[in-house]
C-alpha cells in the first residue's frame, strides 16, 4: 500500500507469520548457547508443610546429572514483591507443587529422570483446599486485584431490594481455569562473565529486567531479557514467573547457559490460574425494566502466601444505572496454588454473572434481554461519576441483533426444537478498561528511505510487531513496506507489557509521538541524511498514565446459539457474532484474530474449561491438555467479530482501546443464556458439561426466579 | 532417564522371543499412549519391542466371509477401509470418535487395545494407584472420579478403559488375535480386557510372552445394521463419558433376531450388555423394549459420588441408538443382507 495516513486500519499480514510456520522463530528454549543445559523442578508433594530433608544423592548419581538446588544451597536472593518468585528459599511448602528442588543435566530428559530420583521429606500439616461460599476464615481485603477497592456502595441496596416489585437473588460458580498457553513457561539464562542474558517467554521484558536486577542485586545495564516470540501467554505470562528466577539461579550455580522449561504438568500449580469465584447477584427492578438495586458480592480463595483478589464484581459499577449498589469481594486464604492474571480478570467471571443475572431479570420481567440493557444503559459511569470517553454498547447491541437475526427470536424458553435437541439464543452485554501506560520508542530515518522504530514491546501472537509498524508508517506518513519495528529485547527503548488489552495503545502512543517528531526534523531539514540516520525519542511518562476526566471502556455485545442434545446433556454452539466498539481498529486482520479467539476462550469457558481442586491432595487434577479442554475446531462453529466506528478523542494519538481481552468477556454469559431459553433450565454453575446438563433436563423446568 | 533396549522386530516370532525373554518389555505400535507413559515414569521398560514394521498392516476378507485388521493397521486406515465402512460402520465410527486426526494417524489396531487408563490419577506418580502401583491404594475412589466406572468397578481400582474401538469390537463378537512365537489363540474381544478385582494391574488376559497380532471381524456380524454414539466434554479429543455400540438386526414383523450391545467408559473393560441382550433377543425392537432392556443391564450400577450421571447417560444413548437402528430398518422397509 502506497500514500500517506493509510496504513492505520488495513489488514496487514503478520510480518513475523512465515517464520512462524516454517519453523523459523525462536522460541525461549530454542537458543542452543554452547554448553547450555537443562533443569527440571521437583514440586513438593505435599500441601501444606515444609521440607525436613532433601535426599539428593541419587540424583546426583545419575548420568548427565550437575546439580541440584534446594533451599540449603541455592543463590539467595533479595525478597520479591511477588512471593511465588521467592523460590528455594526456605523451607516452606505454601502449596502442592511448590518447587522444593531444582536438577540441572545436560539434557532435558536426564533432568527429568534425576528429578524424580530426588527424594524429599517432610513435616505435613493439615491442608484445607474448600472453597465455599460461608467459609469461616473469609475476609473482606482492603483491595481487589488492579488496585480496585474490594467494596463499593451507594444509595441502599438491601432496603431498595426488599421493596422492589422484580427481584432476582441468584448465586454463580465459576471453577478455577487455566491460561495454558501452547508455550509452556520458558526461561534460558546465560552469564556472559557479569552480564546476564536472558531468554525468556514473558508478556514484559522489560519487567522481567527490573524484577531481576532486583532479585539478583545487578545494575540494569547489565541485564538484557529477550523475549522475540512468545506463544501465548492469556496473563500467567504477565509478570515474571518462577522459571525465570530458577534459570537465572541454575545459571550462576553451574556457570553454564541453562533452559528451564517448565513441564505442562507443573503449570496448574505454578504459574497461577484464574481462582474460582462464587457470585451473589441480586438485581431488583421497578416494572417497567429499571434497575433499582444491584448487589454483586463475590467470595473468592487466594493462597497462603499471597493475596490475589480476583475483581469480579468491578464490572457491576461500570454497566448499568441503578440508584443503590453493593459490589464486594470476600477471599479465603487456602493452601492452594496462588491465582494470578488471566485473560480479563475480573471481568471474564464477573461479567459471566452479571450478564447472566441480568437475562434472569429479562425473564422474570417478561422482557427482551435487549431491550433490558438498554434501558438500563447510564448517562455517567455509575461508581465514579464520570463522563465516558465514549459509550456505544446500545449500537452494539442493536446491530449485533440486527446482524445475528434477534427479531425473529421466539422468547419462550423451550420452544424450538428439531428431534432430540433443543435449540435456543441468547445475548450478552461485554465491558473492557481502556488501560494505557508510559513508554519509551526511538524511530529512525535511514539513508535508504527506509525507517526503524524500536520499543521493547513484546509479540505474544497477537500481532505487535505489524500494528507497531502501521502505527509509524502513518504517523511518519510513509508506505507501511518501508518501516521496520524492533521489539523483545529489553536493551530497545523500555515498555509495559502485553497484557491489559493495553499493549498497543501504550507502545503505539510513544512510537506515534517518536515518528510525528522524526517527520518534523525531516520537514525541516535539507539534504541526504547522515550514514547512521537521523533518529527522534518519545517517552510518554506523564501523558500515558495522567488522570483522564473520563471514564474509559470497550463495550460489546456477543450473541449465541446453541444446540442442546436431550439424550446426552451435550451441548454445542452454533453460532456466536460479537459486535464491539473499541475505537479505531488499527490492523482489521488482526484484530478479528483476537475478537475471535476471546470469543472461543469464551466457549471454552461456558461449556469445556475447567479445574477440579482435588481436596485429598490440594492440586489440579487436570493436569495436561487431553484433560483441560480447552475448544478443538470441532466445538468452534461459525464465529463472527464485527465493530463499529469508533472515534474516541480522549484515549491515545491512534483513538484505540485494547481488544485483547474484551471479545472474551460476556461470551460465556451469551451461551449460558442461549442454554437457557433453548432448555428452559438455568444452569448457573460453569462448565456446562453433560453431566451437570443431563441433571439439569431432568429437573422440572423453570423461568428464573423473579419475585 | 532410564535407559532402555530397542529391538526393531521383523517377524512375530523374533517380537513374541522378545517379550518373552525380557519381562517387562513392551511392544511400539504408534507409540501414542506408551511414549507418554514412559516420559511420566508410569511405563519403564526395559526394552520396546518395535512392532510397527511387522508384517501384520493389512486388512484382508478371509474365505469364510469375515475380516481380518491386522494389529499394526493404523485407526486412520481401518476406520477409512471400505470393507469396514460397508460392512462394520459401528467400528468405522467408533474408531473417528477417538481422539485426534493426529492421533488416529498414528495409533495402532494393537496399540488401541492396549492403550492404558486414562485416570490422572495413574498417570500421577505422586499419587497412590493400586493399577501403577499395587498395594498404594487408589487416590480416586474418594478423590476425583467423575470420569470414573459405575460397573463392575472393585475397591481397589475405579479406572475405566479409554478405547472406543474396543467397544465396537465387543459389540461386533470380533477376536483377538494373539500369537507367542509357537502357539496362536484368540479370544472374544469382549473377553480380552478384565475387571480390576484384587489384580487391576492386569489390564487384560494377554499372557507373558504373546502379542496381539490382529482381530477378526465376524461375518456373523457383518452388514447388519451398527451404529457407535459417544457423549464428551467436547466435539473432538475427548475421552468417552459414556459410549455405546450396538448391532441390532430385526425381522420383517418387528422382532429382534441378534443384537449386539456394549458400553464404553462406564468399566475396567468395554461392557458388554449380556442381560439386555438376553431379555431383547426374540422380543419386539421397540423403544419401550430396549428401554426395560437396558434398565435392567444397568441395575448393577454402583456409582461413586460424583458419577452417577453416568448411568442415565448411558441409558440414554443406549436407547437412542438402538430405537434408531430399529427406525431405520422400519423406513427401509428391507436392510441390504435381506435385499
């Protein structure tokens, strides 16, 4: 494509995609340094307790066997922020899993079999793994995850509940989910005399820096992380995760190059999940459809040595108008594994609940689940009172039910069939923070017409490096084929991570303001440039992360159909449409990659997804791919992201919000809800699996539960 | 790791001299259960016998009118082979309703058989399992068994078989071919895997020494009317949560002349329906019938805590296929071996 101003918005192809399907890319375990060895964890075998001894003898007898650490005779290091990097540091077992040694070899299979020829005792305590909704020791925490405050209210929401004419009070469960991105969790570490090099798959290099100069006491000159291509990550990538810190340590113990590729199996345990949450709705509404109270209380576990408060009930103080609220978070301390970020937390569950309570509502109200929202749709964000940026779920929603046919739709539950299925659609609403941060870029003229814009952003598959390079070429005003962007590698200018749905808005913006000051400097000066080019820097800082005066979100609104089969309670989607107002769309291509793959992460999560708490031994029963299901092709039917424009002035120079995560959020309310009206059931505990629908269809069949 | 010998059979009898002389060997086919064993510590032999290159890769009709797989046919193979799409579709579905295109590509007849439990917790070395182990208990009894048998399960092992084939071949009074080198035997498919009882270490009657060197498809069973249906988490690559085949073949006025009924995922072995056989047999192949029929098969269900689902599902599958099969005769009007 040629001219200027264009390469915003067009469907450039990944530039990165041949390499990727010939093999070319390097991943974090594919850099063979010479001498480079390998190391597997042992994960303690117990929940609660700590290491008495560790037996390692054997091991070390092994062929191929160099080392192992434990908590005796590895690196000490300086206490993290996170606890979970604090490995091998004591003896402490917080949870199932927990590393408790580290066997290097030189191949990865003969750190497999040493590792299982360690052999560790302990002193065992008494573990408590339940999750319920009155557990004894749940506490309300100052805050939620991101910073969000655990507890908001306003007006009086049990009094407004008491007196109003429509209520529904309904409890959801979502278990605990997986990230399980393709890549396991990866590190290769290599000191190159007192400069340490790291290879790693990580959502943020340039965290991942700071967190081991921290750890390991080393200017940050002296530390460079790579991280070219990381295959996938859906948040347990955000921040650095053990395998990084065991590398790193490995590495100095040996002095030797090591990989740490953390085993399928051990990620259940050790790189964090999305924690169960247990919802508390109770909507109640005047009858013509008004909310007049809306009440959100989640009860939520977190592990024994670090609380992570999944925000479930943050999105009920974004989306609707109701006079009286109470949105609440209570945690349990569990020895479980510690939960960490993925993909929309808090609004993924949250959002799974609240959009479903509100469809009971619909039902109970007799009215188009539609119609409900928009009604209910608010002028200003109903917690801050803030203006919004921009606001256009309604658009979303009608368009998404123009395109998907909604008008059609009968509304009795029940009502359509053919033969043994029943068959049914459903809607629901989707919220996202416009989430930004400061970044720094450099972009360069070259001689040869050609430009280079650097930032040390991070390419999880989502398309960085392409976006990054539309973003310059149509602030430099240039054609998109002369401009090249360097990422992953944290010696490039430094930048947040990719995660938050805010990757692009926040590199984008410092490689936009590096490439608008570039294009000045070209404006006014004469002459061929200098061999080496002539080269501009942004950093955002102060911009990116100053208070905005509005209240910043993607909406959407998803779409359903669903088939249940009454012989075997399975239940498959037909057809999903989401329709999402993002702001501006910068790559078309890539962006309906991510709508749709939130979408199916959705499916996954309604019907397949899930993690079984194994109360006798504290871990994840599922513990590799054949047995967390996330969707095959074959569950994933005609699937179908469309956005409106979107012109936002008050978010960033491009006028994008992230679309990382919003195409997931709602996805599983929609299909849940489309069970629903096809079956006549509520079902409000995820995954739908045949089990759980096989009963279901048993039992008399039911509305909702309005009052 | 733990090293192992590599032996590349070329004749059956060179692979049964093998086995028999290493106890604790095993057989290669496709590898797709075993290698995964033995990179979890779950398997460590200490020599694979390589079998994959036998001789024994061919589907043949042999002159009596039945079919003999031999046991290196891939799934993919078998289940594409037109003498199987024609004559045994329950097999031929059955065989596309297990795991992967990938998998399928690579897994063998033989292998498939003797394709391991999939309960996590025998593939969890931390975790007792009287079938690894014997003697550590079973972690899944009171833990999590929602995948678990509800027939013919002992205190000692709740694991199911994870084959769908193999139910198909109960269902068709297939055999299993085994050879030792010297002798050859076989048995009746659905008396090839056991039910755990006090050995579930013991998965099936193979002895010491033999291998499974093919199955035979009877003609008895061949053409009539099959069909296999399975019930899982998701549409592809997902273990049974309950299966069932069925061959049913009715007269012209309606009544059953011979079925052949076995579920899948409910037991230690493909569970061949013998009492709902017996109270069909002669009787009219009616929904009504195959539903008493079943419900009276299912009766021994023992259902652990959080499996119990499992015994209306397999009821509901069982009557589903079999009321289908009947109907379609019925709009037939004749099936092709009457024609």
């Amino acid at each position: 494509m040629t001219g200027t101003g264009s390469a915003l918005g067009v469907p450039a192809e990944r530039r990165e995609g041949r390499q990727k399907v010939t093999g070319g890319a390097r991943y974090a375990a594919e850099h063979p340094l010479p001498g480079r060895v390998h190391a597997w964890p042992v994960p303690a075998g117990v929940a609660r307790g700590r290491v008495t001894a560790v037996h390692t003898e054997a091991a070390l007898d092994l062929p191929g066997a160099l080392a192992v650490l434990t908590h005796d005779n590895a690196p000490r290091i300086t206490e993290p922020d996170d606890p979970t990097l604090a490995v091998l540091q004591t003896p402490g077992v917080p949870h199932r899993g927990w590393p408790v040694a580290l066997v290097v070899a030189r191949t990865p299979e003969e750190a497999r079999a040493a590792a299982e020829a360690v052999r560790v005792e302990y002193a065992v305590e008494e573990h408590d793994v339940r999750l319920t909704a009155d557990h004894p020791e749940a506490y309300e925490p100052e805050k939620a995850n991101a910073g969000f405050p655990a507890r908001r209210e306003w007006g009086d929401p049990d009094g407004a509940f008491a007196s109003a004419p429509v209520r529904v009070d309904v409890s959801y469960h979502v278990p605990p989910l997986h990230n399980h991105p393709m890549e396991p969790h990866t590190s290769t570490a290599h000191w190159d005399g007192d400069r340490l090099v790291v290879y790693t798959s990580s959502q943020g290099g340039t965290a991942v820096r700071a967190v081991l100069t921290a750890l390991f006491e080393l200017p940050e000159d002296r530390v460079t992380v790579v991280a070219d291509h990381v295959g996938g990550g859906f948040g347990s990538k955000g921040t650095p995760r053990p395998d990084v810190v065991l590398a790193v340590m490995a590495a100095r113990e040996t002095g030797r190059p090591v990989t740490v590729a953390l085993p399928r199996r051990h990620l259940p345990s050790v790189v964090g999940h999305r924690a169960p949450t247990l919802h508390r709705l109770r909507l109640a509404a005047d009858t013509g459809g008004r909310l007049t109270a809306l009440t959100h209380e989640v009860v939520t576990h977190t592990s024994r040595i670090k609380e992570f408060v999944e925000q479930a009930a943050v999105p009920a103080r974004v989306m609707y108008a109701t006079p009286a609220s109470r949105t609440l978070h209570r945690a349990v301390r569990l020895d479980v594994p510690s939960p960490s970020w993925m993909r929309a937390p808090g609004e993924s569950p949250g959002m799974y609940a609240l959009e479903s309570a509100m469809d009971e509502l619909a039902g109970a109200l007799g009215m188009d689940p539609v119609d409900l929202r928009v009604l209910n749709e608010p002028e200003r964000e109903p917690d801050s009172g803030k203006p919004f940026s921009s606001r256009h779920l309604t658009e979303c929603l009608r368009e998404g039910a123009r395109r998907f046919g909604w008008d059609r739709r009968d509304p009795r539950p029940r009502a359509r069939g053919e033969g043994p299925l029943l068959l049914g659609t459903g809607v629901a609403a989707a919220t996202y923070p416009v989430l930004v941060g400061p970044s720094r870029a450099e972009a360069r003229a070259l001689p040869d017409g050609s430009f280079v814009v650097r930032v040390n952003a991070t390419d999880i598959g989502t398309g960085a490096r392409t976006v990054l390079a539309q973003v310059a070429a149509d602030a430099l005003g240039v054609p998109l084929e002369r401009v090249r962007s360097e990422i992953g590698d944290s010696d490039l200018p430094s930048a947040p991570l990719a995660g938050g749905s805010s990757g692009t808005a926040s590199w984008g913006w410092s490689v936009h303001r590096a490439c608008t000051e570039l294009a000045d400097q070209l404006g006014s000066r004469t002459g061929p440039l200098p061999d080496e080019g002539i080269t501009a820097h942004a950093d955002t800082a102060g911009l990116a992360d100053a208070d905005s005066p509005y209240a910043r979100h993607a909406f959407g609104a998803h779409f359903a159909e669903v088939a249940v089969d009454t012989v075997t309670g399975e239940v498959r989607v037909r057809r999903m449409l989401g329709v999402f107002a993002a702001g501006r769309i910068l790559n078309a291509r890539t962006a309906r990659s991510q709508f749709i793959g939130g979408m199916t992460m959705g499916l996954g999560m309604a019907l397949t997804e899930g993690s079984t708490m194994d109360a006798a031994f504290g871990d994840f029963t599922e513990a590799d791919l054949a047995s967390y299901h996330v969707p095959a092709h074959a569950d994933v039917p005609a699937i179908e992201a469309h956005w409106i424009d979107e012109e936002d002035a008050h978010l960033n120079p491009m006028g994008s919000k992230g679309i990382g995560e919003i195409g997931n959020v709602g996805s599983a309310a929609a299909i849940g809800n489309a069970v629903h009206h096809a079956t006549g059931v509520r079902f409000r505990e995820l995954p739908l699996t045949p089990d759980k629908v096989l009963a279901g269809l048993a039992r008399p069949v039911t509305s909702g539960r309005g009052g | 790791m733990k090293p192992f010998g590599y032996l590349r059979a070329g004749t059956v009898r060179e692979a049964a001299e093998a086995l028999a002389e290493h106890p604790g060997a095993r057989c290669l086919g496709g590898g797709t259960n075993l290698v995964d064993l033995m990179k979890l510590g779950v398997e460590r032999p200490g020599l694979l016998v390589d079998v994959s290159r036998l001789p024994l890769d061919t589907v043949e009709e042999l002159p009596d009118g039945s079919v003999r797989v031999g046991a290196t046919v891939r799934n993919s193979d078998l289940a594409a082979h037109p003498l199987v799409r024609d004559r045994y579709p329950v097999l031929s579905q059955a065989l596309l309703a297990g795991a992967s295109g990938q998998l399928r590509n690579a897994a063998t007849t033989g292998g498939n058989l003797l394709q391991r439990t999939r309960c996590p917790h025998f593939q969890d070395l931390s975790k007792p399992c009287n079938k690894r182990t014997p003697g550590t208990g079973c972690a899944a009894r009171e833990g999590t068994h929602r995948d678990h048998a509800v027939l013919g399960h002992s205190e000692q092992c709740v694991a199911t078989h994870p084959s769908d084939m193999a139910v198909a071949l109960a269902a068709l009074d297939a055999r299993v071919e085994l050879d030792d080198g010297r002798t050859t035997r076989d048995l009746p498919a659905d008396r090839f895997h056991r039910l755990p009882g006090d050995h579930p270490e013991r998965d099936t009657e193979i002895r010491p020494g033999e291998l499974v060197t093919g199955v035979v498809l009877p003609a008895a069973t061949a053409s009539l009317p099959s069909a296999y249906r399975k019930a899982r988490d998701r549409a592809s690559y997902a273990f049974a949560l309950a299966s069932v085949a069925a061959v049913l073949r009715t007269s012209e006025d309606g009544t059953v002349v011979h079925v052949g009924l076995a579920f899948g995922a409910l037991a230690h072995k493909p569970w061949r329906a013998e009492r709902a056989e017996a109270a069909l047999r002669g009787g009219p192949a009616t929904e009504d019938a195959f539903a008493r029929a079943v419900e009276r098969e299912l009766e021994a269900a023992r259902p652990l805590r959080d499996n119990g689902y499992k015994v209306p599902l397999a009821r509901n599958l069982a009557v589903d296929v079999l009321t289908r099969l009947a109907t379609a005769r019925n709009r037939t009007g004749t099936t092709e071996e009457d024609s």
